[in-house]
C-alpha cells in the first residue's frame, strides 16, 4: 500500500476522533479564525481578496470574516491568504508547518459548500491538520534547505484531502486528488531576499489547488498513487530524498501530531519566538546596550538571519529578522501586530544594528529549542536570559486560556459569538453560526 492509499483509506474512515483530538482541532479552528480577521483589519491580503472577488463563481461560500458569496475555490484562496497573511498563524514544530493555514479554509469554503454538519466539519479538519503535520515531519527542514516553503508544499496535499472527504470521494477518487494535489506542490521561499509577500500567498494557493484536486478527481482525472514516495515523486523532488512510508504513516490514527501545534504568541516566524520570549524576560535601558548576541538553531540561521536582518525593507521581511525583532522586543517589550507598521524606526533600527546571531550546538527541530540572549551593557555587565522553548507550546500551561484570550484580541467585538460558535461547532448541524459571526467581526 502506498502513502496515498493509506492516508486515503484513513481520511474516509475517520468518524469519532478521540476528545483530545477534537479540542486540539477546535483551538487551531479558533486561532486561525482570530489571525483571518487580524489580517482582514489590516488590509494584509488585499490583493488576494480583490482576485477572489474577481474571479466570482457561483455563490457558494463566503471566506472568513467577509459577506461576500463565492466559488468555493475562490472562497478558500481568499481564506488562506488572510490565515497566514500576519504570520500570525499556528505552527507544528517538527515540520516547520502552519498546519491551519491551508486546512481551516477549505474546511469553511467546501463545508460551507455542501452543507456539511459541524462534526464532519471537525472531522474533515483533523484529516488535514494531522496530514500536514505528518507530511511536514517526515522530512524536517529537508523542504527549507532547498529553497522550498513546506506550508505550500504539504498544505496542498492536505487540503486535497480535506476536499475529498468533505466531497464523499471513494478511496480510489481520493488517492487520485492526493496525485494530482501533489503535482502543484510548491512554494519558492525566495521572499526571503526581497521581503515580497508571495509567502502569503501560498497557503491560499495550496487550498485554492486542493480543492481543485478533489473535483478534478472527482470528475474523472488520474493521479499517482505513488506521488508521495515515488522516483519522482513528492519527497524526492521538493525535499532531495527519498522518504520510506512508515516516516509518513507510523501511529497514524492512534499518535496525533496536531496535539503538538504551537499557536503563536507573536506575529512573525517561529524561529524567533524562544529568542523573543527570553529577550522579553530582561528589563533595561535600551541605550545602555554595547552588544546583543542570540544563540540559533543551525538551520534557523538561513531563514532568519539573512543580511537585512538588521534593516528589513519590508513589514513581511521584518517578520523573518531576528536583529529586528529581538530589538522591537528590548525597546518596547511587546511584539503585536503594531510592531511591523514600521520598520524603519531609528530606535530599533540602531539597536538592530548591535544585534549578532551565534549558531549553537541544538539538536532536534529548530522550532522547539531553548531561547538564549546575552545583553553586553556599556558599562561592562552582562545579563542573559533564557527560556527552555517558547510559549504557546501544546504543553504550555494555561493553553487553552491563552488561545481564548488571542482570539478574542483578534477578533474584536464580535470574539465572544465566534468563540461560541466554535465550542458548539461538533453539535452543529451546519458552519453558518461560525460563518455569520465570523462576518459579523468586519
């Protein structure tokens, strides 16, 4: 049996997902509705908005926080773009993947859709969370290392996936959608260099595509079924090795890897996030600091700091830069949303400047590493700050009171309806209680 036929077999067969699971899948359903309308306030996915409006279809779906009915499709690449658009979204650490990015949209457009029940909603989403955070894991760092963003890559098979379970396909159909989805994985991180916002883009293209998949499938179109491990297939071409199955398919449906997402406490990349919480932990005078230096993760070093990390261009590129951000951090004690609406601030900027990375000795994903800062004031001291990984972790305490809390943030006034919504979500007979409060947030 392929990787395909058993996730296949698998996605149509889940019913009752364990408590757990379900709790798990309804806290990254609400973090990922809060960061839609953060970005939707902010204008952060405007462009991809416009196209969706443009490109129309029949009124099938509204995509989060918006009123406007849409082709399914178009639905999802809207709500993709506005998931991910704050990089204020969800991540699983072993796979250096936002897993709610590419999954929660077409959940809402397709569930939306079909009039599917709130259950095979729930259920529909922990099929694709699970699938992308095991795609992703399989190969750590072996999609980055190639200039390849694994969101984009994995979130289109996953959002396939979802699509097909939520379409009723037939096992055959659906490992004929994993082919085909896996076809148009991709994703260049070559943002990196330019601070361009095509990062934001692809997790609305990996649900746009997915769904694509599913209908394409559906109506008769052939994939792969060995496009995951094959020859030439999925790993072997995006990450430059083979990957046997049991790296994909070992425990699944008894191990869940989407109990171990992160939800971001801070609007930028992962990476940063044990610097930042550590660099939080020290009170001083911003004008007393001769030097900073930040241990990193061997292969955090590429993605987060690249020669502008001390002058990003870009909002977007700041949130990629750990001079900057651990600057912003030491000058105004917080990272928000607010924080990138400049980046040309004189105060972080030079502070920015004095701001050097150390490659460290960190085994294992460089996503779940300690946080080490040493501040050199200019009257000789040193302070270090340290934390052991950073917040917002599956084991985290208080999880789930902090997620509540950054939604509520995030969804302004109308927090408490979609806070509702979701709770109720696994008794409901249909997404348009979410999908209402969700419009009545804009």
């Amino acid at each position: 049996m392929t990787v395909s036929e058993a996730l296949a077999e698998w996605a149509m067969s889940v019913t009752a997902p364990p408590p757990r699971v379900v709790d798990a899948a309804l806290r990254h359903l609400l973090d990922g509705c809060g960061t839609a309308v953060a970005a939707l306030r902010s204008d952060a996915a405007g462009p991809a908005l416009a196209v969706a409006r443009g490109l129309g279809g029949p009124p099938e779906a509204r995509s989060p926080g918006t009123g406007t009915r849409l082709g399914a499709p178009a639905a999802a690449l809207a709500g993709g773009v506005l998931v991910h658009a704050l990089d204020f979204d969800d991540t699983h650490a072993g796979g250096l993947v936002h897993a709610t990015a590419p999954v929660l949209p077409v959940v809402l457009a397709v569930g939306e859709q079909l009039r599917v029940s709130g259950a095979e909603a729930v259920a529909a989403a922990v099929v694709g969370l699970e699938t992308i955070c095991r795609l992703g894991g399989a190969a750590p760092h072996a999609f980055h290392a190639r200039g390849v963003h694994a969101t984009a890559a994995c979130g289109v098979i996953a959002a396939a996936l979802v699509a097909a379970r939520l379409h009723g396909l037939t096992q055959a159909q659906t490992v004929d959608a994993i082919g085909i989805a896996a076809s148009q994985a991709g994703g260049l991180l070559e943002f990196l260099h330019t601070g361009s916002s095509t990062k934001q883009l692809h997790t609305g293209f990996a649900a746009h595509h997915g769904i694509l998949a599913a209908r394409l499938a559906a109506a008769g179109a052939s994939g792969p079924a060995s496009a995951i491990e094959g020859a030439s297939g999925f790993y072997a071409a995006l990450a430059g090795r083979r990957v046997a199955p049991e790296a994909v398919l070992d425990g699944l449906g008894e191990r869940f890897e989407l109990t171990r997402i992160t939800v971001k406490p801070y609007p930028a990349c992962q990476l940063l996030h044990a610097p930042l919480d550590a660099a939080a932990t020290l009170r001083l005078d911003p004008a007393d600091v001769a030097a900073v230096v930040v241990d990193i993760h061997p292969d955090a070093e590429a993605i987060v700091c690249g020669p502008d990390q001390a002058a990003p261009r870009t909002a977007y590129q700041a949130k990629f830069a750990l001079a900057w951000c651990v600057a912003a951090m030491l000058v105004d004690r917080a990272v928000t949303v607010d924080t990138f609406t400049r980046v040309d601030r004189p105060d972080v900027s030079a502070l920015a400047a004095s701001v050097r990375h150390r490659v460290a000795d960190l085994a294992g994903a460089a996503a779940d590493q300690p946080g080490r800062v040493v501040v050199t004031l200019r009257d000789g001291r040193t302070l270090t700050a340290e934390v052991p990984r950073s917040g917002g972790g599956p084991d985290s305490p208080g999880l789930a009171d902090t997620v509540r809390g950054k939604a509520l943030a995030n969804l302004g006034a109308g927090g408490p309806a979609v806070l509702a919504a979701v709770d109720a979500l696994p008794e409901a007979t249909d997404l348009d209680d979410l999908l209402d409060a969700l419009g009545a947030t804009a």
